[in-house]
C-alpha cells in the first residue's frame, strides 16, 4: 500500500518507522521542517520539503498514494482533507478537534474513498474501548472515559512536562466538550468537573477536555444516561490552568501560553499513558460494572527509545490503516473509531502494544 505520512515529528516519525519495517508500505513522509525529515534518514522513506499549508503544494505530494496519514497540527487538518477528497486518496488523521471531525464527515458524505479521522489514543483507542464494554449491556447507565499522558517524574507545579503537541494541549483546554446527560447530548465547559480518584497507588484528577470523545455521543445517543470523557493530570494541575487561562484572560492570547509552556516546561520522553475506562448497567439481569484499565509506559532502549505518547498514538493509527488495508473496516466514506472491533485491534501486529501494556489490577 502506498502511503503519504504529512508530518514528521515525534509521532510522524514513529509512524514512518512502523509501516516503513513492515515490509507492506511504501511510505513518503512530507514535512516543512528539514530537520524532522533528516531524522528518517535511516529509514527506508521517501522524503519531500514543502510548504505544508499550500493546498497545491500538498495535493501534487499525494498524487499515485494509496492513502493519506495527517499528522500534521489540528489546524492544517481540513487543508489535507480537502486535497485527499481531491486526489481520490483515503484518509486518516490524529486530530482531537471536534469541528474539524464534523467538517471531515460532511466531506465523506458520497466519496468513493474512506475517510478515518481521530484515530490515536483519545479520540481513538479510548472510543473503541468504551464502545466494546457497552456492548454487553442490555442498558446503559454510565460510561466514563479517562486518559493522562503523563511525566513519569513531575517536578513543577504544573506536575507536568510536554509529551505531545503544545497546539492540541491548549486547544483541548479552550473549547466546549461534548457529553450525555440523562440521555441528552449537551456541551459541557472546559476545565470543569473536576473529579479525584486513585488507580494503582497513585492519586490523579481528572477534568473536562475538548475533543476526547470522538463520534461516541452520537453513537450512543438515546442508549446511555451519563456519558464523559475527561483528561487525566496528577492533582493541582487544573487550578493552575484555569488561573492561566481563564483569571489571566490568556485564553484570548493563546500563542503568548504555548511559547511560555514550549520555554519553561521541559519535553520528556520518561512518560507514561493512563487509560481507564468503566461501563455500568443492566447486564443478565443485574446492574453491574466494567472496568478497563491500562498503563502503558516509555520504551527505553538505547537503540530505539519512544514515549508513551508515541506508543500509543502510532499504534491507533497504524492499526487502522492496517485493518482498512486488509479489508476489515469499510472502504468508502466516514469511519468511526467504534467500528473498529477492539479484539482485532489488539490482535493487530501494531495495536498489540495496547495488549503488551500493563493491565491494572486494584483500583482504590
């Protein structure tokens, strides 16, 4: 399969590696960053230098691929859309915004080619994990869904470091968060619903966030009662972002944040990736739970070392387009990360490094 990869950052490069070594890709990876795609050159892709945001530009690098893989900041998601609808290319991308998703489903309506966004870890992995416990259920009460990606060794008072896209941090922060409420699909604010809990002997919080839910309010709509997703942080870290953006106003002046966060909060690729999720209702008969819960942590190697963060969100993606090039997805159209069966994703030679992870047993 031929596959264009736009973007070669921590994630990019992961990407690029995985389906590069499996002998089943033809990858080329574009950039505008000459350093980021000097750093493929031990691998077998091709490369190309362009200007990311010109449509003509990005339209010329996709003709003869197979597929189109964005991984490229959420605001140049619609740019790679659009031309992947344009060149007849299939289409996957990481992106957590919820209006882009939506514009990305409008492009699908009729297309002879497959449109796959949000296909990383929240949105992505957390939705199919949700969407696979709650069909056990004869009713759905409640659905939680909880992801940190996290230092391994917080020493700031943010309890923070950068393991991912500052762009998609702050925007995750700013905008309005899908949810269901008895039965209703409502926006519910930012930063809000703050909640405590203990998992494995570790205390976290955990607070609304734009953009982790993917398409499941749709899916579930009508079938569940309560339905969230919220982002994991260890305790302190919401306060001090709602000062931040909300108190010093600087969600108006949202470039002036990420420069201070990019000089002052250190990247580290010493992570670790929570995933917790739990399902209740009526199931033969009695009202039960499920629960689901994983730690996934850095790679270390020497010879290849990854975050978490890198981990996880290049095997979502890589799954999916594996499945889809083996035939187990749909071939046209919108695609949601609930159609993906979660047995099969976990049997997938990329999707396996959810199953390798290390499964929670107690939780306080």
């Amino acid at each position: 399969m031929r596959v264009v990869l736009m973007g070669a950052g921590h994630i990019g490069q992961t990407i690029a590696r995985l389906l590069s070594q499996s002998g089943d890709y033809q990858v080329k990876v574009v950039d505008s960053s000459v350093v980021a795609l000097k750093a493929l050159s031990h691998l077998d892709v091709k490369t190309a230098l362009i200007d990311t945001s010109d449509e003509a530009e990005v339209r010329d690098c996709m003709a003869g691929f197979d597929a189109v893989i964005n991984a490229l900041p959420y605001h140049l998601v619609l740019t790679i859309a659009r031309q992947a609808l344009a060149t007849g290319c299939h289409y996957f991308d990481l992106t957590e915004d919820v209006a882009a998703t939506h514009t990305i489903r409008q492009l699908a309506q009729g297309a002879k080619t497959a449109f796959m966004p949000q296909c990383g870890l929240a949105p992505g992995f957390i939705g199919i994990v949700a969407h696979h416990l709650s069909q056990k259920f004869s009713y759905l009460h409640e659905v939680k869904m909880r992801v940190g990606a996290l230092p391994a060794f917080p020493t700031n008072s943010l309890k923070y470091n950068l393991t991912w896209s500052v762009d998609g941090l702050i925007n995750e922060y700013c905008h309005p968060c899908e949810a269901v409420r008895d039965g209703l699909v409502i926006n519910v604010l930012p930063l809000e619903g703050l909640e405590h809990f203990s998992l494995d002997g570790t205390e976290y919080e955990a607070f609304n966030t734009s953009g982790g839910m993917g398409t499941l309010c749709d899916t579930l709509k009508g079938k569940v009662q309560t339905l969230d997703y919220k982002t994991v942080r260890y305790p302190g870290h919401c306060a001090i972002m709602k000062m931040l953006l909300q108190e010093l106003g600087m969600k108006a002046d949202q470039e002036t944040l990420k420069a201070i966060l990019r000089r002052s909060i250190p990247l580290t690729m010493q992570d670790v990736v929570l995933v917790f999720v739990t399902v209740s209702g009526e199931c033969d008969g009695k009202f039960v739970q499920e629960v689901f819960a994983r730690k996934i942590f850095a790679d270390r190697s020497e010879s290849n070392p990854m975050s978490a963060i890198q981990i996880t969100t290049a095997a979502g993606i890589c799954a999916a387009v594996d499945l889809f090039r083996q035939g187990r997805l749909p071939q046209s159209g919108f695609i949601r990360q609930e159609q993906v069966a979660l047995p099969d994703l976990l049997a997938n030679r990329f999707g396996s490094a959810y199953q390798q992870s290390r499964q929670v047993e107690s939780i306080g």
